[in-house]
C-alpha cells in the first residue's frame, strides 16, 4: 500500500484524504462554518436529499466525500496492482472511484446523523419567528408601546418577544392570541387573530 500512495497515478485519491484531513482539522477547531445554500432546483432536492443534504453539515458532508473518494480509488489502484502487476490510468480510476463514492457518501451520512449531537439544530433566527402565532402575556400593545409575547419556533422552544401592532389603530390585550407578520430589530409586529382574552392554552 505504501508503494500505491506514491505512485503519480494515485494523485489525485492521495490529494483528496489530505484535503479531508485539513478540512477535518479546521472543523474540530473552530475555523470553518457550516455553509447553507440557498434552496436547490426542485428536480435536485430528491438527490440532494439522499446524498444527505439536511442530515449532517455541508462540511461533514464534504469530508465523508473525499474520504470515501480518496479510500476508494486507492484501493482500487492497489487491486489494480495486486491483480495485474500494474496500475489502472487515472482516466479510469477516477471515474470509477467517483462512481463508488457518491453511495458510500450517502451511507456515511446516514449513520453519522444518528452519530452527531443534534442540539446546534434547535436553534433558530429571530426571523424565523415570523409567520408564528404567539399570545400577549404581559401588557397591552399599542402603537409605540410594546407588550411582551411568548411565540414557540418549529421545535416547540418558547421565545418572549417584544410585540406592537401592525395597524397604528390596533391594540392586543394581555392573553390575545396574535400572528407575527414582521420584525424590525428586537421588535416584532403582529396582527390579530381575532381571539380577543382567550384563556391562555400554550401557543
């Protein structure tokens, strides 16, 4: 195997585990982020979804490609070898290993995303609080006097926030149940969903 990992013809398979290495290296200290691309075409999602999109980060994602990359085209390179006393072109080797790692990346995923702590993906953006339901519990809203809100994101965490009216001419009462429409900074506006002093049931 030593002699494979030398050889001009194992280049580009040695080349991907030593990126895999480094990207692994700047994962575990810190200095990379998860990267999120905006939402792919809609013919995609499906093979997107199956090589593990959405199960592991992009970047754990990335490693578990150039491992089963680099890995596969080595030992191919070596059964070359073993088999026939010679190494297979890169013109082939490549392609092949290409064609043996995009389901070995996808399997990777899959037990990694039952491997890896799952609480980082509780945490949501204020942003995505718009669009929620969320209920008065403190105050009374007016236009330019806040009251405070408890809305729950998709997880079922419960945020307060700080809430007005949409409408200059609207008011929520405490126990009102709202619908958040916007967010400007810390402040959040709503509009009602017409059930007026409800008895507080959870959001």
């Amino acid at each position: 195997m030593i002699t494979v990992l030398g050889a001009p013809e194992s280049f580009a398979f040695v080349s991907a585990l030593i990126l895999m290495v480094l990207v692994g290296v700047v994962q575990l200290i810190g200095l990379g982020g998860d990267v999120d691309a905006d939402g792919p075409a809609t013919e995609s999602l499906d093979l997107l979804n199956w090589l593990g999109f959405g199960r592991v980060p992009l970047m754990v994602l990335l490693v578990v490609f150039l491992g089963s990359f680099g890995s596969t085209g080595l030992l191919i390179e070596q059964a070359c070898h073993d088999l026939f006393g010679t190494r297979l072109s890169p013109l082939f080797a490549v392609p092949a290993a290409l064609a043996a790692s995009v389901p070995l990346t996808a399997l990777g995923a899959r037990l990694l995303a039952k491997l890896l702590p799952r609480d980082e993906t509780s945490a949501v953006s204020l942003d995505s609080l718009v669009g929620e339901y969320a209920r008065i519990i403190t105050g009374r809203a007016a236009a330019g006097s806040p009251a405070r809100a408890r809305v729950e994101d998709r997880y079922g965490q419960p945020h307060f926030v700080m809430v007005e009216p949409n409408s200059q001419d609207q008011v929520f009462e405490e126990g009102e149940a709202i619908l958040l429409v916007r967010r400007e900074e810390n402040l959040f506006r709503a509009i009602s969903r017409g059930e007026h002093r409800l008895p507080h049931i959870g959001v």
